[in-house]
C-alpha cells in the first residue's frame, strides 16, 4: 500500500482527489486542511508522498513545505494554478524539495479532474518512488516563522561557468531532454555552460504552456548564456539556450541550407510535450549525428530514449543521467536499456563531459 497524505484548504478538491486514488485499490489516504495539519499528519501518519495545494490559510504550502523537508522529507507533488504566478511558486516549491507538480483545476473540479485523472495517478505514484534532492535555503527556517516573503524565498545558488577551448570548433549542437525533476536538474547544469560556449543547446522539457516562459526567464538569471523561450523561427546560433515551449512540440528545421529550430503543434503520436522523441527524430533528419551530443535526464516514461538511441548508433555522443542523481530514473533508464548511453553519469558530471566532447571536437 502506499500511503498518500492530500493536503488542501478545499473539501470538494480533497474528497475528489480522495475518490481517484481510493479507486486504485493500493492507497491508504489521510487529508489535511492546510499546511500545520500537514506538517502535524507527516509525523503521525508518516505518507510515502503527499500532494500539497500552494495557496491556503494559516500556513501557505510554500512554508508546510519547508517545515516538512526539514523535519521529515518526503515526495511532495504540488497542486499548482497554471497561471505565470503559479509557475513562479511551483519553482519555488521545487527549489525546496518537491518533486513534480499537477496543475488546479479552474472552473467545474470534477469535470476539470477527470481529464487529468490519469496523469495526476501517474504523478504521484512516480513521486512515492522518486530520489528526493536535497532542499535548499528553507531547512532552517525556525518553527514559529509561518510565512515565505519573495524576500525570503531560496534563490538557486549562481554556479560557476567551466572553461572552454578557444578553439572548439563551432558546427555542433547539444539536444536535452528532461521531464520530472527537471527543472532543479537543469539549473545544476546549464549554469555550468560558459558565455563562450560554441554550440546552441535545445531542451525539451515537459512543461504546461504558462510555466516554459516564467522557467527560461528564471534560467536566464541564472546562466551565462542566453536562455529563451521558443517563439518563433530560430537559426540555430552559439551563445543560446532555447527551451521549447509548452503547449507545442520543438523541431529541428532546415531552411536556405540553413539550421532552425521551430515549434509546431503538438503531435498526437506522442504522449509528452515538448516532445523529446520528436526533437530527436528531426535532428536525426537534418544534423550529422556525429557532431550531436543527446543529454537525456530524469523523468517518468521513455520520450526521447529510441530516437536519441538512434543518434547514437549513428555516431552521436550521448548521456544518460544516472539512478543515483535522477529524480525519477525512467526517460534515462530507457536509453540505456536501448543500448543508446555512451555515458551514465550523475547530475554533477554532466556539465563537464559535454564541455570535454565539444572541446574534443
């Protein structure tokens, strides 16, 4: 049985959320009104994941989350509006420890519910198994403090940028592919990426349409390169790093023999958006292989594991992220169960091997 903990000031989301998980059979539920229920039920009733509402009375969910990560970490999913502001709180929440997040329904609950019944189960059932990252900034907060100002709300630390040779050679291209835990993956990563970094990286990650813009501005202070969020027709140029926007698929284009990167409408031969798989497979149509690195990371399912295995068969150099550092090791364990990884490495590690590849040539 996995016992769930759902946290929210709502009695109609609480009992709706509770009818969905009861109808699976193996879950022992308990529910909370706000956040110092919660933090009082994660002791007591001690969960394997909880979801957790951000806006609600007496204490918000940015603070329950604090003072569970530091009294007793557990995966937390969080139960966001899917509004720019939601998306800024979600990342905050992520920053503190939580694993992935499931959009609030607007409007009719139960009709709303309904059509992401599947993907909410799917959620926390990989959060009762995910690694959980260690929480940054709030752990010490003391008990009494029930409040998180945008004053006091962790910041991700600013890493330092490796060092890159001059001579690099300047035609390639770095294609990653994430989902769950991604966002606190990708911001050990591409900070590490220097300003004089010669190869255009794309990134797929699985996001709703409100949350890729908030997420690449959020990137953007934090890397030396310049992050964007994908808008329209690109050419392909060193010095950025261009998410794919949610809400629509990423592809490779080329155009007057020369490379873009475009969106279009989102695929329905592919279940997760930004594709990753569909990303792969245009770059397999327009790009020599060879001067490819394919960077897959943690995530739930297998997008992006046969078409970046392709691009290794055919000479790409490729990462998979290992289970020790993965948030949910799925997306890189389908690579390399294809026989697609040229490396496993963890999070840490991944900077580095990409910046020694391109100054390999």
């Amino acid at each position: 049985m996995i016992k769930l903990l759902i946290v929210d000031d709502s009695a109609l989301m609480r009992r709706q959320l509770k009818n969905i998980f009861q109808a699976e059979g193996d879950f022992q539920i308990e529910a909370a009104r706000n956040g110092e229920e919660a933090v009082e039920l994660n002791s007591r009733f001690e969960p394997d994941v909880i979801t957790l509402d951000i806006n609600m009375p007496q204490m918000d969910g940015l603070t329950a989350l604090s003072l569970l990560m530091a009294e007793r970490p557990v995966p937390v999913v969080m139960v966001s509006s899917l509004t720019e502001k939601g998306a800024l709180s979600t990342f905050e929440a992520l920053n503190l420890g939580a694993v992935d997040y499931i959009p609030k329904p607007d409007g009719t609950i139960s009709l709303s519910i309904a059509e992401i019944e599947r993907e909410i189960i799917a959620k926390v059932r990989a959060a009762a198994g995910a690694h959980l990252k260690k929480s940054r900034g709030l752990a010490a907060r003391i008990r009494g403090d029930l409040s998180v100002s945008k004053a006091t709300q962790p910041a991700p630390p600013k890493r330092s940028p490796l060092a890159i040779d001059q001579a690099a050679s300047r035609d390639g291209l770095v294609i990653i592919g994430v989902s769950t835990g991604g966002p606190r993956t990708l911001e050990d990563i591409l900070p590490r990426l220097p300003a004089n970094f010669p190869w255009p990286v794309l990134v797929a990650q699985h996001m709703p349409p409100s949350f890729t813009r908030p997420f690449a501005d959020r990137m953007n202070g934090l890397c030396a390169l310049e992050v964007f969020e994908l808008q329209r027709p690109q050419l392909l140029e060193a010095g950025q790093i261009c998410i794919g926007r949610g809400g629509a698929d990423m592809v490779v284009v080329r155009r007057a023999n020369r490379l873009m990167v475009s969106s279009r409408p989102e695929s329905a031969e592919h279940l997760w958006h930004p594709s990753v798989e569909l990303l792969g497979e245009s770059v397999l149509q327009h790009c020599d292989p060879r001067r490819v690195i394919g960077v897959l990371l943690t995530g739930m399912g297998y997008d992006g594991a046969e078409s970046f295995a392709e691009l290794n068969r055919r000479g790409a150099r490729t990462i998979a992220e290992s289970k020790q550092s993965a948030v949910v090791f799925g997306m890189p364990a389908e690579l390399i169960n294809r026989g697609g990884a040229t490396k496993v490495l963890s999070m840490e590690h991944v900077a580095e091997q990409i910046i020694q590849w391109v100054n390999a040539g």
